[in-house]
C-alpha cells in the first residue's frame, strides 16, 4: 500500500509541477487521471479470483527485468520459469526457493493449468512459435519485442491471438510511457504545425551496451541444451556466442534493429498514430565490435510514411551506433513546420520557431545586388505591403514536460497489460500493432543485406 500511495502521490504532480507552462492548453490533467484511476483500481483489495499467476519463458537479462517488473504488479504471482541453460534454472531456485517450478521445455510449463499468462523472453527465433503454442494453450501472453523474428511470421501470430480471446501484448515499454501520451497529445494539437520529419537515436558506447554478455565458465552444448536451442534454427554447431550474445547473429537474433529500431518505431507510431510506412532503406557497418558478429554494429535506415487522414507524410531517420562519442543516448526529434518536440526517455522538450507572416526580404538575399536605387524602391514597397509586426517571428512559448522523479514506463507496460488480462479491456501494443512495428525493423535488416528499397503496405500490412 506504501507504493501506491508514493506512486499516486508522484503521478499527482504530473499535472501540478511537471508541465511548465501554465498558459498552454496543456497543463490539463488528462495524462495524470488516466494514471490516477489505475492506481485507485489497485487499492482495491485483490481477491484469489483476481489473481495473476505467471511463468517466464526465457530467464535472462531481460527476463530477469521483465519478472521483477510484473511482480511489482499487485495480485501478480510466480508459478514457474523455464530456460535452456541450467545455471538460470539455479539461479532462478536461488531468487524464489527450491519449491518453484522449473524446467527446459517451454511446452511443459504451457501445460500447467494454474499459469495464466507467460512472459516470453527468449531469443528472437522462438518467439512467434511459443506465443502461437501458448495462445493455443489458453494463456495471456506478453511477448519482447521484436514480436516476430521474420515477416511472414506476422500474419499467423495475429491470428493466434484473434481466435484465443486471450490478451496478446508486445514488450515495447515506451508506448505506455506518460512521456509518449503527452508527446502525442502535443502533436495532435499542432502545437509544431505540420509534421515533415522524424529523426530517432538510440546510440551506446559499452561493450554490455553492444551485447557482449559474461559468457558462464560452464557453457557448452550439454548446459545449453544447444539441439533444443536450434530446433528453431537451421543446424548448427554449437557456439557460446550465439547463444549468449544471440542478438548479434542473423541466426537467432535480428541485431540493432530488432533490438533497438523497434523501440524507435514503436514509439513514434504510438505519437504518431502511424500504420507505418511504404518504403524503407538502411545500410550499416562494422565500425569497432568486430567480434564475430554477423549484424552491424552502427546502421541507419530511411523510411518515407505516407500522408493519411492521421499525419501529413514524413520522412523518418533510425540511428543506432554502439561505439558513440556522445556516451549513449536514446532521442526522438518529431520535426514540423513551426517547432520540434524532442522526447529524451519520458522527458518532453517542445520549441516553437514560427516564420513570419512575411515572406523574406533582405539579409543573405539577392537585393544587395541590385542598384540603390532598386534596393530603397523596394524596401519602400515591401514596408508598404507588410507591418513591421508581420515581417517578425512570432514568439511561443516552449513546453517542457517531464516525469517524476523514479516514474517507470516499464512498470506502466506491465500494469497495462495485467489491466487487459483481469478486465478484457484492449492493450495498446496488440499483435496488429507490434507487427507494424517489427515489420519495417526487420525490413531494416532486408534491405541491409539485399542493398535494395523495401516497399511495404502499411495498410494491408503487405511487402510489395
């Protein structure tokens, strides 16, 4: 109960100190309320019939982030966690005591009747086949990012969770974050005018940052189960590396744009209520991580979004480089014609820079080229056609948003989807959703290595 009332406390303020501008339309309570009812909801006493029990599929890093998240979910409990390599398995018994159930095969843990929901955590190769196994099985499912591993995987996974009925959500974090909504509601409002251009950085300078895991000194083929690793795989011999590192091999993995770009697009398709867009370009290199890894470590792409009814078109930018000067830096610049909004993890930066109602006259301009006589001729007419108030920028205030101090989107994600899983009510990041995202990510790494455009269908969700 003193974490709710902290966190309510906290997601009061949104409204009362967050929002630095009074004289906008903005300082409403909108984002705050929303946040508000949920954590009242869970005030509420959770009844044995209310509760959650899950199992975790996949107990690494990021299961290991994704279980202590759901945790802090009230009504959530553990009922059992699966992974191929033992030393998790011990690891596992170790955080939760010998009682707990654990095992390397994904199916048996599916076959557990008092698991409600699974969190599938593993490398991106398994992960469209234990989420159709699970839905089949009657299980809520939270599936990391990148939903599927290839396209063509899309369209069976968005079947699966249509015919379950059960809740299907994707592990992008950002599109339940505070900081997002109140980008989007900045957006919608036309507070930067006509969006033109969207540039997204998700840079770091580590060697964890590039996925050099601590491989165990116990690594090998047996502690690895290796043959059920590959099964989702062509054969392959064993390699520590692409079981430990996996997301930098094509093998198991999809590389900085399963990893990262997913993040980058799916956030800036929440802002932006983007289907997506129709063509996409990347290139990339090997710049400092030469490792053995088979997917750049720097990469860009280049996506051009069409105009629909819910945003002009704009030309998207994706950066991802793992040996970056700047330290590391995760930034979204949606660029418009009267201002840019910057969103730097759940913090929010809106400048205005408006032209004048003028057109331009002067300065760097060919009239200094011309005769005095034509330059004061002119001067004279323009002076005569425009104010002095209209020949100057007008002036708007910036907006400047940020979230409380020990605000977590992940944990915002994870609330989210239990909310969906108790009440039946729609998550924001479905299977339809999570594809649109993975799509032109994986899309990425296609014309990476084919060095060609890929056209894509945002609407029938189709390559051309």
């Amino acid at each position: 109960m003193e974490d709710n009332n902290s966190r309510r406390k906290f997601l009061q303020q949104i409204g009362a100190t967050s929002l630095l501008v009074a004289s906008t339309p903005f300082s409403s309570f909108a984002t705050s309320i929303k946040a508000e009812e949920r954590i009242l909801f869970y005030d509420k006493k959770i009844s044995s019939n209310d509760k959650i029990r899950i199992g975790v599929i996949g107990y690494g890093v990021q299961g290991h982030f994704d279980l202590n998240t759901a945790l802090k979910v009230p009504g959530v409990e553990l009922a059992g966690i699966c992974d191929l390599y033992q030393g998790r398995l011990i690891n596992a018994k170790e955080q939760f005591g010998e009682s707990l159930y654990t095992t390397n095969n994904y199916k048996d843990l599916l076959d557990r009747k008092d698991i409600d929901a699974v969190l599938i955590c593993t490398t991106d190769v398994w992960h469209a086949r234990i989420t159709i196994d699970a839905l089949a099985k009657g299980k809520h499912v939270y599936c990391e990012k990148p939903m599927v591993y290839k396209i063509s995987e899309g369209y069976s996974v968005m079947d699966a969770a249509k015919t379950s009925g059960k809740v299907l959500q994707v592990g992008s974090q950002r599109v339940s974050s505070i900081g997002y909504l109140k980008a989007k509601e900045l957006l919608v409002a036309g507070e930067i005018g006509e969006l033109n251009m969207v540039n997204a950085v998700y840079d770091r300078q580590s060697s964890i940052g590039a996925w050099e895991y601590t491989i165990p000194k116990d690594a090998n083929a047996m502690t690895t189960n290796w043959d059920k690793f590959i099964e989702a795989t062509e054969k392959m011999e064993y390699d520590a590396k692409k079981f430990f590192w996996w997301r930098a091999f094509k093998e198991v993995g999809t590389g900085v744009a399963g990893d990262l770009f997913i993040h980058l697009l799916s956030g800036s398709h929440l802002i932006t209520n983007s289907k997506g867009p129709e063509s996409i370009f990347s290139t990339g290199q090997f710049s400092y991580w030469k490792d053995g890894r088979n997917l750049p470590d720097v990469m860009s792409g280049v996506l051009q979004y069409p105009k629909t009814k819910e945003h002009a078109a704009f030309l998207m930018t994706l950066q991802v480089n793992f040996i970056s000067g700047t330290g590391g830096q995760e930034i979204i610049k949606f660029i418009g014609s009267e201002g840019v909004i910057e969103v730097n993890g759940n913090n929010i930066t809106l400048k205005h820079s408006l032209m004048p109602e003028a057109p331009g006259f002067g300065g760097y301009d060919s009239l200094f080229t011309f005769s005095k006589s034509m330059q004061e001729e002119m001067q004279k007419d323009y002076n005569a056609k425009w104010t002095s108030e209209q020949q100057k920028r007008k002036i708007k205030d910036d907006i400047i948003f940020k979230a409380p101090e020990g605000y977590d989107d992940h944990l915002d994600h994870f609330t989210n989807f239990f909310d969906s899983v108790r009440t039946g009510k729609p998550v924001i990041e479905d299977a339809e959703f999570g594809f649109r995202a993975a799509a032109p990510a994986l899309s990425c790494n296609k014309s990476y290595f084919s060095k060609e455009i890929i056209h894509w269908d945002p609407v029938k969700m189709k390559l051309k």
